[in-house]
C-alpha cells in the first residue's frame, strides 16, 4: 500500500491537504470522495519515492519500438470509441501493456489530465515516445471531437511508415552483413596467411610481385603500428558518432545518401512516400497547412529534405500556393509538384496526396526490388577483387619459384 499527498476541497468550500494510504491513485481518489472532498491534486509521497524513481527509470531507459506503439495507439483507439473516461482509459492501457516505459508514461499522463491538462499537451510532455505528428493529431482530434477517426488515420501512418523503414533495412541489411564478413576475412588472411607466405618469400631472391609488395606492406604497417591504428579508428568513430548527431552532420550525411546511386533514389522515394501520405492525412485532419509544413520537417526523416520545407515555409507566408515553391525545391519530383498544383486548383488536395502515395508506394516497391537484383552482382565482383588480390599475392611469387627451381 502506498501513501498518497492530497490537496482537496471540502464542504466549506475549504483547501484541505494531508496524506492517506491506498492500493493506487483511483483508490485514494475515491476515498477523498468518501470523505466529502473534491480532490484537485493527488500524489505519492513517503515510502514510494524510490519506486516513483524506478518508475522514472525504467520510462527514460526503457526502448519503445513501432509495433508497441501501434499497439498501445489501436487499444486508446477502441476504448476510446467505446466511451470509457479518459483516466479510466488511461489506468487500463497502463495495466495492459507489457512495456515498462509506456507504463509509466500512461500513468503520467493521468495525472496530467487530472491536474487539469489537455490530452495533447500531455502527450506532448514524452517526445521520446510520441513524435510532433503523433501530438498534432491528437490536437486535431480533440479539437473537432472525432478523436476515434484521427485516431485510425494516425494507426495508418504508424503502420505505413513502419512497413517503409522494415522494408528499406531488409533491403540494405543483407550487403551490410555481406561486407562486415569480407572486411573480417580480408582481416584474417592479412594477419594469418600472408604472414606465413612471407617468410618463405623474404628466403627468396625472386623480385616479388606488385600484389604481394602491397599485402607484405599492409601487413608490416598493421604488425608496426597496430596501436596507432587502433586509436585513430576509435577516433574516426568516436569523431563521426558526435558529428552525425550534429543538425550540420545529419544534413551532410543525407544529402551524401541522396547522390549515392541506387541508394539516393530509395530514400528519394520514401520521402516523398512520406511526404504525400503524412500530408493528406494531417490536411483531411483539418491541421493548417502552415502547421503541416512544420510537422513535416520534424518527420520527414531527411534533413536535407527537411531544410528544403523553411523554404517552403517562407514561401506560403507570403501567400502563394504550396505548389509554386515546391518548384524551387531540389529533390521534389514533376510528377509531385503538377499533382499537388491539379489538386489545389480543383480544391481537392487530399485526393491527390493519396493517389501520390500510392504511386511512391509502388514506386519503392519496385526501386527496392532493382537495389536488390543490383547488390548480388555488386557483391560477387567485390568478393572476386578480394580474392583474386590475394591469390595473386600468394601464387605470383610461388609460380616464379616453381620456374626457378626448373
């Protein structure tokens, strides 16, 4: 049982405050009703203050991955619609779900509504777990009272956007793992097997050739200064780790990213994907365009894309349509810009950012299918280069002693 600090009103119309003992926050709220009082702000307090730290803890260290957050969105969603109260909808969800972070989050969030906070406001208060766009439809749903139905377009995003990101890492993560093992074993040849070869070259006289020359090199540079080399890699990493978390190095690595072949042209697409679907659910939503243009640069997930959008911004201040500066924007397609400019001039924008999805849908469906016919070839011709450079190191010279020895 935990104790609970209380400030509540009684009969005279009085503050009264003090500290009781109850199984949960509902009981000592319902035990203040009891006693006549009109509770205004209930807290733990005492023997509880490390269980509300664990609480705290396990909220900033614990990871909330995409499909927990459909979950726990598609339950808010349906009790929702089925008319439970807020804060009994929020007790049921914290008992529901298995996540610890999302645990204490729902139980936060009740006391901020219970003190009197909007429903966006106090999600608001967990950035790490509920993104601007997640907030901002939570606003546009209380604000035209059809929260269920803002609530259902958000799960399609959720799901839209997790199914783009699951399917760009499948694609990308077979020649990551292809070329973290050539790299181990060029490692391992260099340091184990060259070696051995050197020797018995080193008792020759014969003039060895050029690839042999360059493998006994790196291998006496790896032999003579392993340390130095450890320490200035460890320092590239630890370099780059700071730098990309920088707004400054994030831009440089996505607009790198956008000029690599097959690579620029997939995240290309799944931007504008992201763009589109975003875009016409939050203007279906009755969220300003101005505030859609914001929410986008925090969303997009490319901030080369993203630092196009001030621009955009700027633009549509000076009240031009959003189609006449997407002109001026680097990475935006025709195809994009003459449908957005069909759809704002026949006042039906929402119906053309949809049929743009789905061509982008289809689109990264389909640049992902060529990445993947592409990166087989790629791999076999890299895994050839590595192999045929050493058999050339290691039977070069062998061949030339095998004619001395003739």
């Amino acid at each position: 049982m935990a104790k609970y600090s209380y400030q509540a009103i009684n009969e005279s119309g009085n503050t009264v405050s003090g500290e009781l003992e109850a199984d949960s926050l509902d009981m000592a709220n319902t035990i203040l009703t009891a006693r006549g009082y009109i509770p205004s702000k209930v807290t733990e307090t005492g023997q509880v203050a490390s269980f509300v730290l664990v609480r705290k803890l396990k909220e900033k260290f614990t990871f909330i991955n995409t499909p927990e957050l459909i979950l726990f969105t598609k339950q808010f969603k349906t009790l929702i619609k089925a008319g439970v109260p807020i804060l009994k909808l929020l007790s049921v969800l914290e008992n529901q779900t298995e996540n610890a972070a999302l645990k204490e989050i729902a139980f936060t969030i009740s006391q901020d509504i219970e003190e009197g906070a909007s429903l966006h406001d106090a999600f608001r208060k967990h950035p790490k777990a509920f993104s601007p766009l997640y907030c901002s439809m939570l606003r546009a749903g209380e604000a035209s009272g059809a929260l269920p139905e803002i609530l259902e377009r958000l799960i399609y995003i959720l799901e839209h956007e997790h199914k783009i990101r699951s399917d760009i890492r499948a694609a990308l993560s077979y020649p990551i793992i292809v070329l973290g093992f050539l790299g181990v074993a060029f490692f391992i040849l260099l340091t184990f097997v060259v070696p051995k070869f050197a020797a018995t070259f080193a008792r020759t006289t014969i003039a060895l050739p050029l690839p042999t020359q360059i493998c006994i090199g790196m291998y006496n540079a790896l032999a003579s200064y392993w340390l130095i080399i450890i320490l200035v890699m460890a320092g590239v990493i630890v370099f780059l780790n700071y730098y990309l978390r920088t707004e400054r190095g994030q831009l440089g690595m996505d607009t790198l990213l956008m000029k690599v072949p097959l690579i620029g042209p997939l995240f290309n697409k799944a931007a504008m994907s992201r763009f589109a679907s975003i875009f016409s659910i939050l203007h279906g939503s009755g969220v300003p365009v101005m505030e859609c243009i914001k929410i986008l640069t925090d969303t997009i997930g490319n901030h080369a894309i993203a630092r196009e959008f001030d621009f955009i911004s700027e633009r549509l201040e000076e009240g031009r349509g959003l189609a006449e500066p997407l002109k001026s924007a680097q990475y935006f397609p025709p195809i994009v810009i003459n449908m957005i400019a069909i759809g704002e001039e026949s006042d039906n924008l929402e119906e053309m950012l949809n049929e743009i999805a789905k061509h982008y849908d289809s689109e990264l469906e389909y640049a992902m299918k060529k990445l993947s016919e592409a990166i087989g070839p790629i791999l076999t011709l890299g895994l050839a280069v590595v192999v045929g450079f050493f058999a050339l190191a290691i039977y070069l010279p062998m061949w030339d002693m095998s004619q001395m020895a003739r």
